[in-house]
C-alpha cells in the first residue's frame, strides 16, 4: 500500500461534513466544473473568519457555495457576506446550498462581471474586513487591487489556486492565466501594503493582512 500524501492523511482525520458534500453532488449533478476548495482550506475559512472577527465579508466567485458555507459559518451574529457570480445559475445554486445549510439569510449574491460590480461596491462606500477569490484567474491582479481598496484597515485577502496545478512553477508555460498568477503570488509577497504567506499545500493559498 503505497502511503498517503500529506493532504490525504489530514484529511482522513475529519469526518465528511454533509453539507459540504451536498455542495460537492449539486455541483456535480448540474454539469459544472468541480474546482470548489479543498477541504482543508475550507476548514481555514471557517477559522479565518472567527478568529479575524470579520463583519463584512466579499467573496469573488460562488460556484455552486462551497466556500460561501465556509466563510459564512465563520461570521458572527451579524456579519453578513457579498458574493459575486458571474453566472446567474451557479449564483441561484449557490444560494439554495446556502439556505440548505442554515446560512441563507448571511449571504446576499449579486450576479455579473466581478470588476463591475467591484467598482460599484467602491461607489457604495462598502468596506470589506474579508475578501476571498476564488474566480477567473486573468483578472486576480484587479480583484487584488480592489480588494485593498474595499479593505477595512487589517482586513485580511485570501486567495485560492496559487499553484495552479503546479503551472505557475514550471517556466515552459506561459499562458496569459498563469502569468497572472505569477503576477498575483509575487504582488502578494512583495507589496508593501500587505504582510501576507503563501500556502504550498493543496492548491496553493495566499493569504494577506492589509496593513492600512
């Protein structure tokens, strides 16, 4: 028997969490892309949320709500959650998971292009104590730079999809998505208006602290 990598291991750990898993076979039944987060950083959503105390919470990019379930279940009494969906269906499955699971009055889902609604967020006069992306990885660095601008002093970005199945290591590819992320992972570690790590495992996750 061959051993475990190190993500399965932890993850034989847990039980399986029958919402999440809801999640995963709606997902599946409708035709759509399984690319929700991994368990395990899901479970740091949930963490992040609580420990950071966040109120106000965005989210670019719901899926079929797997991470919406994550991030909501960390918010207080009264913090509330924004997530943008391009598409209007995975928005509306989204939402039904998030009702399923007890958390559908926390979430208000606005459907459309991320950096339109971004942009009207920001004429809103909304501020965000928590971001994470999780969307179409050719805008990350404008989902960045509005991020910092909704951001709430110490607000905290997160980020999923760092590693991109490990093309953002290897130099011979070179598609316009992958230098994205390469632009996205080396803002993330460099700029000066964020203390932030980058997590290897899974998927690769950013995670930032927005110093303002």
């Amino acid at each position: 028997m061959e051993p475990l990598s190190a993500e399965q291991y932890v993850e034989s750990l847990y039980a399986a969490d029958e919402h999440l898993e809801r999640v995963k076979e709606s997902i599946r039944a409708h035709g759509m892309p399984e690319i929700s987060i991994a368990p395990g950083y899901g479970r740091l959503l949930t963490l992040l949320v609580r420990i950071s105390g966040a109120q106000r919470v965005l989210e670019i990019g719901a899926l079929g709500g797997y991470s919406g379930i994550c991030l909501a279940r960390g918010l207080g009494e009264n913090g509330k959650m924004i997530s943008l969906e391009l598409n209007e269906s995975f928005a509306e499955l989204a939402q039904a998971n998030l009702r399923a699971a007890g958390l559908g009055d926390k979430v208000e889902y606005r459907v459309g292009e991320a950096l339109s609604h971004l942009e009207r967020l920001h004429d809103e006069g909304a501020r965000f104590d928590f971001v994470f992306i999780d969307a179409d990885k050719g805008n990350y660095v404008h989902y960045l730079d509005w991020s910092i601008r909704l951001a709430n002093p110490g607000a905290l970005i997160v980020a999923d999809n760092a590693l991109m199945h490990g093309k953002t290591m290897n130099p011979e590819v070179t598609s316009p998505s992958v230098r994205v992320i390469r632009e996205f992972n080396r803002r993330i570690a460099t700029d000066d208006r964020l203390e932030s790590v980058i997590l290897p495992a899974y998927d690769g996750l950013c995670i930032a602290r927005v110093k303002h």
